[in-house]
C-alpha cells in the first residue's frame, strides 16, 4: 500500500519540478551576416556612410574651399528642388510603383500658378493654390489607373508624363514670366527662393546661407519620415509596397492607399513647382525637364528598394545630397562635367547591387 500511495506523488512532482536548464537554439552570424542585417534594418544608414566619406575627401582635396559653412549649404540649395521631388517619388517607389510623371507636374504646376496670375490677374495666393490642386489632380488620376484599372504604373505616368508636358507647352505657349514682372506683381511666388543667414559677421558676410525652400525641404523630408514611421497609414504604405496581396488580406485597403500615395505625390510636385518659380525667379515651361530621372538617382542612391517595401525618405534626402556634393566637388576641382555623371552612374549600379545584397538578409 506504501508503494501505491507514493507513486501518485512521485508522478506529480516530475511534472511540477522546473527544469534547471532551458535548451537554447541560437544561430551564430558572421560579422558580415551582422552587417547585411543592420542595413536590413536601417536602409539609410549606406547612403549616411557615402555622403560623409563623399564630404570627408573633398573638404580634405579642397580645403576650406569646399569645407566651409557657405558652401555646404549651398549644396543644400541646389538639391531642394530634386530633395523635394524626390520625397514624392519616395512615397511611389516605396508602394513598388515608379512615377515618370513628377517632372511634368512640377513644371505645369509652376506654370499655372504663373499664367494664372499674369494672364488672368487672380491674386497670388489664390494662384498658387490651384497649382498644387492642379498637381494634386493628376497625381490623383495616377493613383486611380494604378489602384483602381490595375494598370502598370510605369506604364501610366510615362503616358502621363507626355500628356503633362505636352499639356504644358500648349497651355503656356512656351512663354517664360519675366522675374523683374513676378518681383514688382507677385512677390509670394518667390518666396522660396528668399535666403537667410546663420552666423554672419557684422558686416553681413560669411556664415551659412540658407533659402526658405532648402527649409521646406528639410521639414518636408522630417514630417514624411515621421508619418511613415509611426501612423497606421505609414505602415500600409510599407505593406502595400511589400506584398500587396498579404496586405489586403490582413485588412489594408490597398486601392486606397495606392490612391492616396499619387495623390500626395502629385501634391509635392506641386509644391517642388512652387519652390522652383523661387529658385530660378522666373516661370519657365522649359525648366526642370529632368527632374523625374534626377529624383529616381536620388532615390536608388538612398537605398530605397525599387522592389517597393524597405527604405526610408531620410536615405533619399542623402542620396540627393551625395549627387550635389559630387557636382559641386568635381566643378571646385574644376574637371569635366561628363565625371559627375559617370561617377553618379557608377554609384547607381553599385546602389542597386547592395540593395540586392541586402534583400538576401530577408530571405
């Protein structure tokens, strides 16, 4: 009987008895597995890394020519207007889209808040106003034969690129708004081409020069990165572009976002337009004919996947300051132009190649 009682008892305390040792199954990773996995996760960081390096060797070649306040910012100016552009062709690539269209839009944006106000003589303010609807539309038309007819974006804004442009040169008659006009009659529509000074001596001279469109693009880059890190839209942006089918099972609408995403875009063209009529002091049909391949650069070589799902807007804003060092650097060493592009081409193809290096972190 002893034994029968003390079996029971026995058995209960084998299974209440807490294992002194948890098995533990851990894969070791090499440093360069480590290194893959962190770019995995903070795609920006490659693009950092290149545009200190970029900056580090030409301030050292050039000195105090290229490495001063003033001149560092003046590479901020010159890429607002990509930087900007840019952010609106980060919200597509991200969704695994492309828009060829962001050119046209900024330019014809630009041009009808110019005619608007010279041809029609509505106030300014008002004109600007319907420029950024203007581009808000047709992002809006993208968006709907991308999300809604299932037509391949690459597809729909090369074909809206060319009705864009053509539109533009119709509308405008390929003429060009005077700055000495824009300054004496509306002043508001170079106001992001206004600068100011940061550290200046009390002559006024020296320091970092900063324009009200370098600002916007700065606080434009910051609010996108926010957004799409930490709203619920931002991350159905991210899922969408990652595998749509995945997302819209898990309750995403996909259509919608998609919808959204063009629109925005075409809403930053829109205001990139804006930027430009401040940079350049005039309204030029002609201007910013590039503007779509220049703002794709920038976003290949801020390490933000073609492939749609991983990237943040922060790595383009570097992959536009890297070209801008670039082009300033080699035009200070005082060599010839046809090496910014073969350097730019080369960083390019070596983006691509460490995005799909990086991709192997994922699989």
């Amino acid at each position: 009987m002893a034994t029968e009682t003390q079996g029971p008892q026995g058995f209960e305390a084998a299974l209440t008895r807490k294992p002194e040792a948890v098995a533990e199954f851990t894969q070791r990773r090499s440093p360069v597995q480590q290194a893959r996995h962190l770019l995995h996760q903070t795609p920006s960081l490659v693009p950092l890394i290149v545009l200190v390096v970029s900056i580090s060797i030409f301030g050292a070649l050039l000195g105090q020519k290229f490495f001063s306040a003033f001149t560092l910012t003046l590479i901020l100016q010159q890429v607002a207007i990509v930087g900007i552009v840019g952010a609106a062709q980060t919200l597509v690539v991200l969704t695994a889209g492309i828009d060829l269209s962001v050119g046209a839009i900024m330019v014809l944006s630009s041009v009808v808040m110019g005619q608007f106000t010279f041809r029609y003589g509505i106030p300014a303010p008002l004109s600007v106003l319907c420029g950024l609807g203007v581009g808000a539309a047709i992002g809006f038309v993208n968006g709907t034969l991308v999300a809604r007819m299932k037509l391949p974006p690459f597809i729909v804004t090369l074909g809206m690129w060319q009705i864009v442009l053509a539109a533009n040169f119709l509308y405008s008659r390929n003429e060009t708004i005077r700055s000495q006009d824009i300054a004496a009659e509306a002043q508001i529509l170079q106001f992001f081409g206004s600068t100011f000074r940061i550290g200046a001596d009390e002559a006024g001279r020296g320091g970092a020069v900063f324009t009200y469109g370098a600002v916007l693009l700065i606080v434009l880059v910051l609010l996108i990165a926010y957004v799409l890190r930490q709203t619920a839209w931002g991350r159905h942006v991210y899922a969408v572009g990652d595998d749509p089918e995945a997302a819209e099972l898990a309750g995403v609408q996909t259509k919608t976002v998609l919808v959204t995403v063009y629109t925005l875009s075409g809403l930053i063209c829109a205001l990139a337009g804006w930027v430009m009529i401040g940079r350049l002091g005039s309204v030029s049909p002609t201007a910013g004919q590039f503007a779509n391949i220049e703002s794709i650069t920038a976003v290949v070589i801020g390490g933000i996947s073609l492939f749609g799902g991983r990237g943040s807007v922060l790595g383009m804003l570097f992959g536009a300051l890297i070209v801008g060092v670039f082009s300033l650097g080699l035009k200070l060493m005082g060599t010839d132009p046809q090496w910014t592009y073969l350097l730019i081409g080369i960083l390019i193809i070596a983006a691509v190649a460490v995005d799909q290096w990086i991709r192997k972190a994922a699989a």
